[in-house]
C-alpha cells in the first residue's frame, strides 16, 4: 500500500477532516483534487480550533507539503484571506508548503454573482449551493472560457479572458436575472492585486507528485463533498459540479498512482444532507432534531442547518462500487447514544418491488420507501471508551451489521470531534 485516498461516503459533511488529520501522520503530501470552497472542515488540535475550506487539512502538521490539484476551483480572494487567517493563528502557510496547481481554474466575482441569482430565481427549484460559484467556474471551464491561476502571470490576458467572459455573463445577469452587470476594470480591480500573492505557490502538481513518488514518499488525496454529490454519479441534478468519487484523484491532480491506495470512505454513523434533493432516510420527527442538535449539524460554510436520517445502506453499497473503497471510517457514533432503537435502510421499495438498488431516473430516488431493519440503541455516552471491546455492546452490534452490510472493513470508528476519541480496529 503507497497512498491513502479519503472520499465522504454520503452527502459531504461526513467528519472527513479529522481522519484525513488523523491519517496523515506518515504521510508527506496533502493533496486536494475536486471542489473549492464549498467544502468546510472545522479541525481540533489540541482544543484549537481551525476552519479550512481550501487549504488541505495537513497544513496543521509540520513537515507536511499540501497540493491544491487542477481540479480543484480556486477562489484567489477567500485563498488569500485563509492564508492571512491560518498564519495569524501561527500555521506555516509558505509556498514551500502549499502549492497550487498552476492549471486550477480561478472563481470569478462574476461566477459567484451567476451562482447567487439562478438560486435566487429558482426558488422552489433550486439546488441549494453553497453560492461560492462553483458550478459557474467549472462550466467556464468547460466552455474552455475559463481564467487559470497561470494566467495572473500575464495581467494583459487575464484582463482580455475577464472581458470575453463578462460578454456572455452580463446578457445572463442582466437580461435572465435582473442583477447589475460588472465591469472589466471593477472585476480586474479585484483579482489583479491578488497575482502577486498567488504567483509563488504556483507549480506542477503532477510533476511534483511523480517525483514525491520516485522519492518513496506518500501522499493522501483529500475528497471534498461527497459520493452522492458526483456530478455524474450522485443525485443529479442535485449534486456539485465535480466528480467527487476515488477515481477523479488521477484527472484532479495529473497523477496516474500506483494502484495500490487505500481507499478510505468516510461514514457516519447517520446521514446527513445540506441543500434540496432527495434523502430518502430523512427524519422529519424529534429523532432527526436530536441528530441534529447532538451532532451539531450545521454546516460550517454556510451555517445551514442540516437535515438528518437514517444510515442508507443501499446508498452505501454504490459507494462502496463507485469508488473501490478498500475500508471505511466510521464518525460520530457517539451522536447516537440515547436513542432506544436505531433503524438501518437495508433495500428500497420502488414501483411496488423491494430493490437493492437506487432507482436511475431524476426523480426515482424521491420515489422509494426505505426497507428498515431495527437495532437496539445504547443509553450511554462513548467519548471516554478508547477501544472497541470497551463500547456496549449494542454499539459494537451496530458498527458489525453497517460493515457486514457494506462488505468492507470499518477499521476506524470516531467517538468524539478530537484527533484522541478516535478507536482504531
Ligand atoms: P455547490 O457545490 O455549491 O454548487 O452546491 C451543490 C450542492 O452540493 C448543494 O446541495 C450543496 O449543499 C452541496 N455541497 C457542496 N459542498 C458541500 C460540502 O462540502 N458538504 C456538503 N454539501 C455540500
């Protein structure tokens, strides 16, 4: 085994930081591949508490170089305000440690304008984003419109590409959304003074991974959102506009691998999902606020409260398929301390007929009835248990049936948000 890959099993939110945190230890490169600033992890070290949307999580670890891949989109004003806050809190932000690929395509005040007014007009129809303009900037990318971190080098281009770009976008503010169009000179204002702080950490992920590689060293590729969340494979089109699953680790950074990673998806003990689509587990009773309270979900980049459910496996097992997961993390089993019966989805029924699989048309998922299968909870609190044998046994039950069901390990299981309540089996 060389390299380790981290994706969230679910709908995103699945405690990913803190295993990637945690696994990290002999590890020497953090790599993000997909997303941008949507993502949010909010990471404990020794009761310090850091939020990072973009920054890879490693930076908390000395020692540790973290790549932002060019699959990643890249908001240059949030970049350089994580800089100044992780540095204010006394992290080594230098390009010696952060480098970004110089291909990474960059979020654009006009694509974060987009993101806001087509929510905004959908109303009962919207996605749910997060509005940091994600799926505008990935669009432009493959439009082939797209601004590149490379272009700040040339500040004649970057003007020319903001130019080309404001064409079509002010029609569509403008015209379909009755938003202000922006200027050249205002949008080139805002992003131009952002090159000379961006120009140092640029480099060539794949060639510095390929050579990370020759040196025996090892890398950990840090998935945002999660599996439903692909673009092609999740809950479209509820989704994000990248691919999120194991296999976007080689597009995402230019790096074939060895074919010998772990694979590691990141579960929790329930489900959670932030934004519209379909869930078909989702409690809409006191159950789910007790998840919600105890688990405190609310999202970290947008402060939305986040709906709560059941753990799906037929969900799960996709997962388990789309990305070749080789074992699973198992987070926040202490939120479930108190329930006296925990309910596991373990098939769907559809158009009258019991199926292990969910259903491929845009509407089907929001079609199905959950199959359960009940389980006796557990009264008391796991943050103290250190060990697996040490948990009760209706909790150790739970953990056997969710991997039995999976048909992979789950070789870690989380008990509370610090690096330490972590049992490893
Ligand atoms: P976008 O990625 O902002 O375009 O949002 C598309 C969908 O993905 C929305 O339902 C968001 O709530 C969801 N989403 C995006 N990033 C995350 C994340 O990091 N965690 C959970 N959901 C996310």
């Amino acid at each position: 085994m060389s390299n380790i890959v981290i994706v969230g099993a679910q709908w995103g939110d699945e405690g990913k930081g803190k295993i990637v945190d945690l696994l990290s230890g002999d590890i020497q490169y953090v790599v993000r591949f997909q997303g941008g600033n949507n993502a949010g992890h909010t990471i404990i070290v020794d009761g310090k508490k850091y939020v990072l949307h973009l920054v890879p999580s490693g930076i908390l670890h000395d020692g540790k170089v973290c790549l932002i891949g060019n699959g990643v989109v890249l908001d240059p004003v949030i970049f350089a305000h994580e800089l100044d806050v992780l540095a204010g809190q006394g992290v080594d932000v230098s390009p010696s440690r952060l480098k970004v690929s110089a291909k990474t395509h960059l979020i654009m005040p006009y694509h974060k304008a987009l993101d806001m007014a087509r929510e905004k007009a959908a109303a009962e129809k919207k996605i749910g984003t997060t509005g940091r303009g994600i799926g505008p900037c990935y669009e432009d990318k493959a439009a082939r419109i797209g601004i590149r971190a490379a272009d700040l080098a040339d500040l004649s281009l970057l003007k020319a590409k903001i130019a080309t770009a404001l064409r079509e976008k002010n029609v569509l503010l403008a015209s379909c959304y009755g938003v202000d169009p922006l200027g050249v000179e205002e949008v080139f204002a805002e992003i131009a003074p952002l090159a000379s702080r961006l120009l140092p950490y640029l480099t060539d992920v794949s060639s510095e991974l390929e050579a990370a590689r020759k040196a025996g060293k090892k890398a950990l590729f840090e998935g945002a959102q999660g599996t439903h969340l692909d673009v092609d494979h999740g809950t479209y089109p509820f989704v994000t506009s990248s691919n999120t699953v194991a296999g976007n680790t080689a597009a995402g950074t230019g790096f074939a691998g060895s074919g010998k990673d772990r694979i590691i998806g990141i579960l929790k003990a329930y489900t959670t999902r932030v934004g519209e689509g379909p869930f078909p587990t989702e409690l809409h009773d006191a159950v789910g606020e007790t998840l919600r309270r105890n688990g405190g979900e609310f999202g970290a980049t947008t402060g939305r409260p986040r709906r709560c459910g059941w753990q799906d496996i037929v969900l799960l097992r996709e997962s388990v398929r789309l990305n070749g997961l080789t074992e699973i993390a198992l987070t926040k089993l202490d939120v479930l301390s108190g329930l006296s019966e925990i309910k596991i989805c373990v098939a769907y029924e559809y158009r009258g007929q019991r199926t292990d699989y969910p259903p491929q048309e845009e509407n089907g998922l929001g079609a199905v009835t959950p199959v359960y299968e009940n389980m006796p909870g557990w009264s008391e609190p796991l943050e103290q248990y250190t060990s697996f044998a040490q948990l009760p046994e209706a909790a150790r039950a739970y953990v056997r049936r969710l991997e039995e069901l999976a048909g992979v390990p789950i070789t870690l299981v989380s008990v509370g948000p610090d690096r330490e309540q972590t049992i490893s089996r």
